[in-house]
C-alpha cells in the first residue's frame, strides 16, 4: 500500500501528505534526462523571442515547462503509470483526469523563491468556475531541502481557510500571492523519488535555492473531475486516467 488511511485522512484534513522514496529508479532517471531537454528548448524560444523571461519563467534563475508531455513517451509513461493511478485514486476516488503538467526548475545559487498561493488561486484568477480541489504531486527529482528551495506547506487549519482566496499579481516576479500572515509554513525536506501531495486549495511557497546545483522537480496534476472555465469550455489537459476505479490510460 503506497498511500495509508492516516496519509488520506491528513490530506484531507490539512492538505497535504508526503510519500517518500516511492517513485522508482528508472521513472526518476528519465524524468531528469527529459528535464534537461525540455530546458534546452525553453531557451531556444527565449532567444527567438529575444527575451529571457516567458512568462513566469526566467533565464538560469526559474523554469516552467508546461504541457510537454506528448513529447516524451518517458513523460507520459510516468504520468499514468500504475504508482500515479494508485495515488490519485487513493485520493481523488475511483475517477480521475490528467489535468496539468510542468517542470519546476530553480538554477543553482539563483533559484527564485515563489510566493504563498493556492494553485486553485491562477485557476480562479483565469476565468476558471468554481471546482472541487485538484491534486498537486510535487516530485522532487533532486534530494528537497530549504537550502535549495524545497516547498512549504500551510496546513489548513493555520491558514485559517478551506475556500479559494484572491490573489494579487507580484511586481517583478509575476507570481500571484494569496497569504499575506506571518506563518512561515513547514518545509518539506524530503529525497529524490518522493511525492508531496497537496490539494489545489493549500497555502504553498517555495524558497530560493542557494546551492552550486539545479533543484528540479516534476509537478504531476489530476483532478477527480472536469474543470472548467465560467464560459463551460474544459479547462486544462482533462484527459481520462482512472474511470470507476480502472485505469484506462497507458
């Protein structure tokens, strides 16, 4: 059993849980190799457009890759392999969708830090309809620490809500902030192959890395239902993973 009782109850009780050491060794390998890749392509659209910021992603300070995985049968092997369709059934219950997908970089000794938000937050600031929360599977592919910019979780009963709050955008980064207390959050510090689960509604930041390497993580979405944006169009990937219990995706 990946996920206990006492991992589901926590997550739901306070947002989150934490699997160490479950993701294995060939899934680990590739995800890095493909990481690098995918970074390399970041910065070939960087000097065409002659810039180096696209979007929230800044050049050999923070990456983003998003929505690649249709390029890589590694990738995509990972997402719905049978340890991911077991931890989002545990969950989400017995239907569950790919929704989102991306690379989550900090280069060494630059590593931005990322501000206190919900994920639910930029969906709700994007025109998304209301929604149950989604999960966030946050994979460290190097060992997390605070040096290098692990993430901090606040638990639901310290952040005082349960409900999606509004977010203002931040000058000079473009992160969208959502908690403006004083709780610093618990930092996970986990090892490479571990998966922090957190729902869409959870209060989370991460530091800057300040270490001489990269600190790379792989952040893996479902949802147990189809989200969509106010107009009814279906928002984000929305692929069919999991169908009353059943894994239906490869």
């Amino acid at each position: 059993m990946i996920v206990t009782p006492e991992q589901v109850q926590q997550y739901h009780e306070q947002g989150y849980c934490v699997l160490e050491n479950v993701i294995p060794q060939a899934h680990l390998d590739g995800l890095r190799n493909e990481c690098g890749r995918f970074i390399d392509m970041m910065h070939a659209e960087m000097d065409a457009q002659g810039s180096d910021t696209l979007g929230i992603s800044h050049r050999n300070r923070r990456y983003f890759v998003s929505r690649r995985y249709q390029e890589s049968p590694i990738v995509t092997g990972f997402l719905f392999s049978d340890l991911m369709a077991e931890v989002t059934s545990a969950l989400l219950g017995p239907n569950v969708y790919l929704f989102h997908e991306q690379y989550v970089v900090k280069a060494a000794e630059k590593g931005m830090k990322f501000a206190w938000h919900q994920d639910s937050g930029y969906v709700a600031a994007n025109n998304g309809a209301p929604h149950k929360p989604y999960l966030s599977c946050w994979c460290p592919l190097d060992d997390a620490t605070i040096e290098n910019g692990t993430v901090y979780i606040l638990p639901f009963d310290r952040a005082g809500t349960r409900e999606i709050m509004p977010h203002e955008v931040e000058a000079g980064s473009n992160d969208r902030v959502g908690y403006f207390g004083d709780d610093p959050g618990d930092p996970v510090e986990v090892p490479a192959g571990s998966i922090v689960c957190f729902t869409s509604y959870t209060f989370h930041r991460s530091g800057p890395n300040t270490t001489n390497q990269q600190r790379r993580v792989y952040l893996a979405q479902y949802s147990g239902e189809l989200i969509r944006r106010k107009s009814g169009e279906i928002w984000g990937l929305a692929v069919p993973f999991v169908e009353n219990g059943k894994k239906i995706a490869s």
